[in-house]
C-alpha cells in the first residue's frame, strides 16, 4: 500500500470518528437538536447547554481518550510479545487496580474515616485505583530489569493478575451486598462520570503515554523480527523494553482509575485496524488504532444509551459483545493472524 492509500485510509478512520464523537455528544434520553449543539460554546446557560457541557462532551472526549489509549497499549503487548492474544491489562495493571479499589469500598464499611473520604471525596476511587495499578506497575518494571525474555515477563503479569484477582474475590465473598453492588457497577465500566477536571489528568497521562509510544516505533517495528533479531541488529532490549512497559502502564492505569476497567478495546481494536490498514510499521498503525480504538468505545457507548430510553447498558457488556466474536473469529483463523 503506498502513502496515498494511506493518507486515505487515514482520512476516511478521521472522518468516522469525527461522525460518531457527534453523535455520541448529540444522543441520549434528552433530545437536543443541532442548534443547541452549535449554540453552546456562547456562554448562555440554558438545560441543553448544561447537558452538553457537562455530562456529554466530556463523556464523549472521555470515550476518545480511554479508546484511543487502551488500543495503543495493547498493539505495545502485542507487538512485544508477539501474541496476537495480548492486551493492555496483561500485565496485571487493571488487576491491581481492581484490588485497591476493592479494599477502599470493603474497608470503608468498617472504617468511619475512610467512609468519609469514600463518600465525599469525588478522587477516592481515582486515587485508589491508581495507587493499585501503580504498585502493580513498579513491581513488573522491578521485575524487568531482570528477566532477560519477554515469555517469563508475560507469564509473570499474567500471575501477578491471577492473585490480585484471588484476593479481590476473597474480599468479595466476605463484603457486605451493598458494597459487593458498588464494586461490581464499577468493574462493569464506565465513561459518564469523568468531570472537566479529571478528563485534564485523564488526558495529560494519556498524552504522556502516547508520545512514549510514538517515540518508541522504531523499535516496535524491530521487535516484529523477535528479540534474537533485536539484539543482532544492536537495539539496546532492556531500554526498549522498559519504555515499552512504562507507556502501556501510563496508558492501561489511567483509564482504569477513571474509567474502570473496560475490556475488549485493547484486545480487538490493532486486529482490526490491521486488516484495514495492512502495515507493520508502527508510525503509521500508532495513529490509526487511536482512532480505531476512540471509534469503536465511541460506538459501544452508543449502543450503551439505547437511545430513546433512559436505561444505560453496561459498558463492558457492550464491548464483550462487539470483542468476543473478534477474539472467537481470531482463534479460528489463529494461522492467518500474525502480529
């Protein structure tokens, strides 16, 4: 495919994420027409202007942000550890962040203080999850410094998320039901409760992690040969490698402290931006699956809002129904998928 085809593709991914940010901000139980859309930015406060402002842009920019960053943190699994099965949360980020969270709701029934600060601080959660996927992120990179091959690095994510699973199921078994029904709404996902001044973290981390990302293509495109060619071609592995963790960590624990964790996006997005835009340089397939992965949640969120209706489905029930026949239909053709 040369330059020109690409620019296309490029175009015509821009151009399906700009309709669906519209209609994602334009959707939902209360119908605003265009005019209040195009109205809003005036400064008169009216009830679709608050609506737009507060509740749906930010959803919508949140949307853009946590796809755009789980999809370009799993193509970095994938492509480090050349398995087409990896995703973001492999490393057992999302995990350690679902423990801490989980430890902060359990622990403030029986705690007064942390309930305080459970129930008025709007960061806790944020907080928490992040002090959780933070710990987890340390460890791995602590890890890494000394496991020389990537297979003892993916194995070692993936046990690291088998206990901290373990442990958030023993908290589950002995929590009470209302706190069991709090952590559960937010490991179901969720894009609608990001504030102005959480999409600006949100965003920055992101940003921070994406440039890492960018910055690092060269040698993604080289840890496409494997690591023995890495070294023959004289990348410095453990720099590369370290980098590569450390934009999938920033990437993979901000949306989840904000977000929770939203599965699938990660995992399907790179297979399919593939398949439309067939390249394995990473300066080009980087920009693409951000707009594929801000697509496709933008997508999931408007099957979400049944539109029409004010019940709102479950994020992650939305994009495991999209993902699931992706990974199934991946499986079966595992001999024609290479990463």
């Amino acid at each position: 495919m040369n330059r020109k085809k690409y620019w296309k593709k490029g175009l015509m991914l821009s151009f399906i994420l700009a309709l669906l940010f519209f209609a994602d901000v334009l959707v939902g139980s209360v119908h605003i027409p265009i005019n209040d859309l195009l109205s809003a930015g005036t400064g008169k406060s009216t009830t679709s202007s608050d609506i737009l402002l507060q509740f749906r842009l930010p959803k919508a920019m949140t949307c853009v942000l946590a796809g755009g960053a789980l999809a370009t943190g799993g193509l970095l699994m994938q492509t480090l550890f050349r398995n087409p099965l990896a995703g973001p949360d492999v490393l057992g980020l999302s995990s350690g962040a679902s423990l801490m969270v989980a430890i902060l709701i359990f622990a403030s029934q029986s705690n007064a203080g942390l309930s305080l600060l459970f129930f008025t601080s709007p960061w806790s959660i944020a907080i928490g999850a992040s002090v959780g996927g933070g710990l987890v992120f340390i460890l791995i990179i602590a890890i890494a410094q000394y496991i020389k091959d990537n297979t003892s690095l993916l194995i070692i994510g993936l046990m690291v998320s088998a206990v901290t699973s373990s442990l958030v199921s023993v908290l589950q078994f002995i929590g009470q039901a209302e706190d069991l029904q709090t952590f559960m709404i937010w490991t179901l996902g969720s894009v609608g409760s990001t504030n102005w001044n959480e999409l600006k973290v949100l965003a920055a981390v992101v940003s921070i992690g994406i440039t890492i990302a960018y910055f690092s293509s060269k040698s993604l495109n080289i840890w496409l040969l494997g690591e023995n060619y890495a070294q023959g071609l004289g990348m410095n592995v453990p720099h590369s490698r370290f980098w590569i963790v450390v934009s999938t960590g920033l990437l993979t624990g901000a949306v989840t402290a904000f977000c929770g964790p939203i599965t699938f996006v990660g995992l399907a997005v790179p297979h399919l931006v593939r398949l439309l835009v067939p390249t394995t340089n990473h300066k080009i397939l980087i920009p693409a699956v951000i707009c594929g992965g801000a697509s496709l949640l933008l997508l999931c969120d408007l099957i979400s809002q049944l539109p029409g209706n004010t019940q709102i489905l479950p994020l992650n029930a939305v994009t495991s129904l999209i993902g699931a026949p992706i990974v199934i239909w991946m499986i079966i053709k595992s001999k024609t998928v290479r990463v």
